[in-house]
C-alpha cells in the first residue's frame, strides 16, 4: 500500500502520469472516490503516461470512452449502472483481459472478479486536500505499484 497527499489537481494528474508510465498491458486500475474527488484527473494523468494526447473527459453518460496511445486506454465510469447483469450485457468484460489498460471509474457498481489489479482511493473533495490510497492486489500489479513508488520517490 502506498498513501501520498495531493494538494491540486496537477499532483493528482502528476500521479496518475506515473502511473500510466508505468502501465502494461491488461492493467486494470479501479478509482473510487465521491463526486469531485478528482477521479478524471486521475486518469487525465494516466492518459498523459500512456502517451495519450486526446482530451480525457468522464464518460458518465457514453460509460465507456476508448483512447488510442502506446497501450489503448478504456475509461469506464459505471456510476449509472446498477448490476452486474448490466456490466455483463454491454461486453465490457472482454476489455479487462485485453492489450490496453482499464480505468474503472465507480468500480464498486461492478463485481470485480480478478486477483490483479490496483485500487486507489481518494478521500476528499473540493478545495481539500486529497489522500490518495494505491493498493495492488496480484503480483503483476504489486510489481506496477513498486515502479509508481520508486518513481514518485526519485522525485523528492
């Protein structure tokens, strides 16, 4: 687990370019967080680190918004959603298991059946500072957090 402390948007979006630097493929990084925790930030970041030029925007109402970069970036925001069944109907499974890398935006609409990914939690909202929370489940994504830390580390 690793904890760091962003106080604006530009360190969210600093983070989350680490970590899309550090991506590969058939990652699958879950974002919890209330409204306006900086989720999208987040991944506007990961976008950045994936080589992503494209402006990022929250898919709330599309579900899903794809990105073409050195690793295909599939943004999900599962906020509307309200079962499994409905995960299941829309063929998003096939996604997790692919070549790019899923952003799961509202992960706790979807039951998340795999041993490898990494969470992050972000507490706060507003102008508040954020607490953002990585925790990496599997070896594979322990290993992807281990290069995050590293890198965030080098930079103090």
């Amino acid at each position: 687990m690793y904890v760091i402390t962003s106080k604006s948007d530009t360190q969210t979006n600093n983070l989350g370019f680490k970590i899309g630097s550090h991506c590969f493929p058939s990652t699958i990084i879950t974002i919890n967080g209330q409204l306006g925790a900086g989720k999208t930030e987040l991944t506007k970041g990961i976008a950045k680190g994936l080589g992503i030029n494209n402006n990022v925007t929250s898919p709330s109402f599309a579900i899903l918004n794809i990105y073409s970069g050195r690793l295909p970036l599939y943004h999900f925001d599962l906020y509307r959603l309200s079962s499994a069944e409905e995960i299941d109907e829309l063929g998003f499974n096939e996604y997790f298991d692919g070549d790019g890398v899923c952003a799961i935006e509202w992960p706790n609409n979807l039951p998340l059946n795999r041993k490898e990914y990494l969470e992050i939690n972000i507490s706060g909202s507003g102008d508040d500072d954020r607490t953002i929370t990585l925790t990496a489940y599997g070896i594979c994504h322990t290993g992807l957090l281990e290069d995050i830390i590293i890198s965030m580390e080098g930079n103090k």
